[in-house]
C-alpha cells in the first residue's frame, strides 16, 4: 500500500436529537458542557471509539485492519504477541537488557522493528498513533491523523428526566418496596444540538506509519457510518449531516488549516428560536484558494 502524499483537512458536522452524544463521567454522566458558554462538547477520544468500532464491524478484526485500542483488550499482550511473530524472545532479552541498553542499536533496532508490525497490523496505530512503551516496548507513533473535540454550534440544554422501571434487582430490594417493584431513575439528553469538529491528515507522519490511499478511503467511510452501528437509547439520533474535505496540492499544505476551517459557515435561520433539526440552519462553503479542492467523500 502506498502512503499519502497530499495533506488533508476537514470539517465533520453531526448533530443528536434527544440523546446524550458524550457523557460526562466527572458530572454524573451529563452531556459534556463548556460551563462559560454552554456549548455542547464530544471529545476527540469518543469520535474515535466510534470509527475504531465501524473498522473492526466492517474489516473482521484482521491485518491490517486490526484494531489495537479495542474494548477489553490488554494491550501488553498484543504488543507481545507482535515480536512473538518477529520471532523476538522477550525474555531472554529481558536477562541482558543491561547489556544491550549499553550497545543501544540492537536494542532501537527491535523496537522499530515492533513499532512497524504494530503499525502494518493495526489500522488505529498507523492512523492515529499509540503509545507502545508500556511493557514490551514497541516504542511511540504520532498518527498522521488527528481530531478536535467537536463543539456545538448554539448552546445547548441538558434535560434531565424520570423513569420508571416495573421490576426490581433482588429479593431485598422488592421486601422493600412492600410487593410494588417500581424503581426510579434518571435519563439526561439533548432535545437537539449541532456539533462541528476539524480534523487534519498529515502525508509526513503517514510515510512513517504506512497510513495509505486505502487506509483514507476506509476513513472517509467510517466517518459516514460510524454513528450507523453505534445505536443506543441512550444516544438518541445522531447522524452525520455532512463531511468536508478539503485536499491541497502541496504535502505541505497550499493553505492555513483555520483560513479553511473560516470558509465553512453554519447559521441559524431563525435568531433567538431553540434549533430542533438540522433544516433549521444553514452550511455555506466558500471557494478554497488556488492549489486546495475541495471534497465532500461521505455527506448525509
């Protein structure tokens, strides 16, 4: 597979209708929130968890579309698993370490060698890097391709809500209730929110990593349908509304990325009405300048 030679940046709008796109752990699960400015807030970390989990479903779980990053994984044991078929001994490497951390070369030269067969199996490594030192080394990647936390446009409202459930957990829990099972809890969501995140990929990290044309194409694939095999009640509807990419000439860029970013303007029609669906704005893009095209490879 042949590495990227141009840079890419882009624009990923998705919008939730009454559901929680990312909870807040430190706030009770609560939408995530900028508490100055009451912008609804999805971490970068979430948007990747999503495309992680479409690659697995659509590749199998196979090299070179493993994914490393994956729900109760022990990442020591895949990054030993690596040398294991590089025929390494960890072991017997662990007894002279000392020695060896003295010579030095033998030593880099196997962990570059574990660092290019985590990235020639993992899609996640080579696409947006992995710290590999945490056992047996396979040392660090920085992925060629990076995300923002994706921002709402308008301010959002969290709402809380009560639920009832008809049953109870165990035999105590129903003695106290005195026979009528009913419990109680609490249901928080976003009546509708807008979110905007950027988004860059870089050809000089990609050669370092193998990140290829394929590899793109997957991107771009899985950024439309991530949200497609990531329903939960909880999460309410959410879908991407439209992916913007704008693809420059020079591996080193024809143009600032936020001069890009400016030319993709998202307002509402009506000043001062609460936004319930996406026809409720408007997304205007102007014209790149000389030497960036630009793309729209997956848009709703």
């Amino acid at each position: 597979m042949t590495a990227i030679q141009k840079r890419y940046d882009f624009v990923l709008l998705f919008d939730v209708q009454d559901g929680n796109p990312n909870g807040d752990p430190d706030a009770g699960n609560a939408p995530r929130i900028d508490p100055e400015t009451g912008d609804g807030l999805v971490t970068d970390v979430c948007l990747k968890r999503k495309l992680r989990n479409y690659v697995l479903a659509a590749k199998g779980g196979k090299a070179p579309f493993d994914i490393f990053v994956k729900e109760k994984a022990v990442l020591n044991l895949l990054i030993e698993g690596a040398y294991k078929d590089l025929g390494v001994d960890l072991e017997k490497e662990a007894k002279g370490g000392k020695k060896r951390r003295e010579k030095g070369t033998a030593q880099d030269a196997e962990v570059e060698s574990g660092r290019k067969k985590m990235c020639d199996t993992y899609f996640d490594v080579r696409t947006f890097g992995a710290v590999m030192s945490t056992g047996a080394n396979a040392g660090q990647v920085r992925g060629p391709v990076q995300l923002t936390f994706a921002r709402s446009v308008a301010p959002i409202v969290a709402l809380e809500h009560s639920i009832t459930r008809m049953a109870v957990t165990t035999e105590e829990d129903a003695e106290k209730q005195g026979g009528d099972n009913r419990t109680m809890g609490r249901k928080m969501t976003v009546p509708y929110g807008l979110y905007v995140a950027h988004g860059f990929v870089s050809p000089q990290l990609a050669s370092q990593t193998g990140f290829s044309q394929e590899d793109l194409a997957l991107l771009w694939e899985a950024f439309s349908r991530m949200f497609e095999l990531d329903r939960s009640a909880a999460r309410g509807l959410m879908s991407l509304r439209r992916l913007i990419v704008f693809e420059h000439e020079s591996p080193l860029g024809s143009a600032p990325a936020h001069k890009l970013f400016d030319l993709v303007k998202v307002e509402a029609k009506e000043r001062g009405r609460p936004a319930r669906q996406f026809t409720d704005f408007t997304v205007t893009v102007g014209s790149p300048p000389k030497g960036v095209t630009m793309l729209e490879p997956a848009s709703a």
